[in-house]
C-alpha cells in the first residue's frame, strides 16, 4: 500500500510537472527570459521556502545541525540540475511540449536512476533479487516508452514540416534536440541533490518533521542553487535583448496577467518536487526508482497536453499509434516499478 501511495503521490508531481508550461503559452509580450525567471524565483526562491515552513516549525535548527559539506554538494548539485532546467526550457521553446519533454525526460531518467544507485552500491541489487528484477523491468519499459514517445514525436515534427506547420513558433531541431539532451543529463543532477542531502532529511527528521516531509527542506538549498545558474543566464540575455523593460509594460491588465501566469507556472513546477519529495519516502530499499517513476509520469502527462493543445491533430495513424504504446509502456513501467517495491517489503 505504501509503494501505490508513492506512485500517486510521484504521478501528482509528474502532472504538475507537464503541466507548469501551459500557463507560458498565454504569456504575451514578453520575452522568453523575462517569464521564465518570473517563473524561477516563485519556483526556486518562494515556494522552498514556503513549503518548508509549512512542514516544519524548526527551519534553522535544521539547516545548523546540517553539516557544510552536505549543503555545499546539495548546492553545488542543485547548482547543475540550474544548468539543466535551463537548457530543458530551451529544449520545449525550440522542439514543443511532446518532443522537448520526451528527449529531456528520457535522458534525464537514464542518468537519474543509474548514477546514485551506482554510488549508493544498490545497483547490485536490481540484478540479484526477484523484486530487483521486477523493477529493472518497469526501468526498461520506462525507456522503452520514453523512446517510443519521442520516436512519435520525431515523425510529427517531420510531418508538419511537409505541411509547412510548426509546433513552435521558434522550431530548431537541431538545436531544439542538442538542448533537451544537455538539459536532460544535467537535470538528473537533481537526484544527486536529494541523495547528498540526505543529512538535511536527517535533521529534519530529528528535529520533529514528519517522515513523509523529511525531504521538502533539502528542496531550499538545491533550487537555490538552480535559481542562480538561471538568474545569471536569464540578466545576459535580458541586457541582449533589451528585454527589461517588460517587468513595466504599460497596459496594467496584460501586466498583472503575466505577472499571473508566471507566477501559477512557479507554483506548480515547485510541486512537482514537493510531491516527489514525499513520493520517494514511500519507495523503501529502491527509492532510487523514485526518479524513473517521476520521469515517466512527466512524459506520460505532457504527451496528453499535446494532444489536448492540438500538437498531434495534424499528424497520421501510425504516429499517434506510437504514441499512445509508448504512454502504455509508461503506465505498465510505473505498475511493475510499484509491484517490485511491494515485494521488496515483504
């Protein structure tokens, strides 16, 4: 029962993840670097720090009982998970919703689930035991359905092409693609994050924090760093650009409407961590899954906003075909990953 609670749990971030773009869609008169660090600082800056006030009452006591060297890698690692979500944003500007967040996700899931089961010696245990097997194979169908989306949306954007359409305004496949691989790779960087600051979740345990929340103060510290890889990036390209001026635009309505949207984006692409963070309590021995699962609930949800935003309605049979086995295969992969916990906790 635990483990179904922590795929629900992990799912409610995933959509919220999906999901946290739309809003940007009704954004106008801005440029891209104005909203996305709107975006940033509710997401990186406030709703950390909100969150861990909600569940907690001993903030400092945790942060001061916490060892430097646990909060400079949990920094240092949030620091390049910035670095990934920077690139995984140019990924959806220049590829669209589908195709951007299949590429960054499927990389992303790879490395995120691979590289601290590595360091945590747990590895092993996905090949010698019955329950570790179970989910190597919900991992596979994970990548399998990851691939799949991506191969579908690869024949789209080959299609609407022919077609003279875009799926964005500013498509760049080749660059679209060079971007959501980085951000991909450095974005597993946030798995890493969560695993070195481990000893924040500690003391946050110690200190009174319910288990459940143990990990949401960790988020303060690593999207902190995020905030300022984005922050530097986001004050190059507004001086590029000449985009300051867009934080004062003078129709008030249109202001306050950005101001808005960006701010809802914010909000709930800080849940999507809020959730996983309490997810991957649920997970026991193989919480390292908790990444795989994230990642395929993500490209699950993003790929039905695609549809609903049209992105698939100019396109053939067999690309939607391929589309929906792959989003089978995801929701197969996050059953079999729940089913190896369970066992685990015989």
């Amino acid at each position: 029962m635990e483990q179904l609670i922590g795929i629900l749990l992990h799912s409610i971030g995933g959509f919220s993840s999906a999901s946290f773009y739309v809003p940007t869609y009704k954004i106008k008169k801005w440029a891209w670097e104005t909203y996305w660090i709107v975006l940033g600082f509710v997401a990186w800056i406030v709703m950390p720090i909100v969150g861990c006030w909600l569940v907690t009452d001993n903030v400092f006591q945790i942060f001061s009982s916490t060892s430097n060297n646990s909060i400079l890698l949990t920094f240092f690692f949030g620091l390049l998970w910035g670095f990934g979500g920077l690139f995984s944003g140019l990924g959806l500007r220049f590829l669209g919703l589908s195709l951007g967040q299949s590429i960054s996700l499927g990389v992303s899931s790879i490395v995120g689930t691979i590289v601290p089961a590595i360091i945590n010696d747990k590895l092993v245990m996905i090949f010698t035991t019955s329950s570790g097997n179970i989910i190597l194979l919900g991992f596979l169908f994970s990548i399998g359905g990851i691939v799949l989306c991506g191969f579908a949306g690869k024949r789209k954007d080959v299609q609407l092409n022919k077609k003279s359409i875009k799926t964005t305004s500013e498509f760049a496949i080749y660059k679209g693609v060079l971007m959501a691989v980085l951000g991909g790779i450095l974005s597993a960087s946030m798995a890493l994050a969560i695993m070195y600051g481990d000893e924040i979740a500690e003391s946050a345990l110690n200190s009174g924090t319910a288990l459940i929340y143990k990990n949401i103060p960790i988020f303060v510290i690593a999207f902190a760093g995020g905030f300022v890889t984005n922050f530097i990036y986001s004050i190059v390209k507004g001086f590029r650009n000449k985009s300051f001026s867009d934080y004062v635009l003078k129709d008030n309505k249109l202001l306050r409407r950005n101001y808005i949207l960006a701010m809802f984006s914010g909000i709930m692409w800080y849940l999507q961590f809020f959730f996983y963070g309490m997810g991957a309590t649920k997970m026991g021995e193989y919480d390292f899954a908790s990444w795989s699962i994230h990642m395929s609930s993500i490209v699950i949800f993003s790929n039905v906003w695609g549809i609903w935003l049209k992105e698939w309605a100019d396109v053939d049979r067999l690309t939607k075909r391929y589309l929906w086995i792959g989003i089978l295969l995801l929701i197969v992969s996050l059953l079999l990953i729940g089913l190896g916990n369970h066992r685990a906790g015989l």
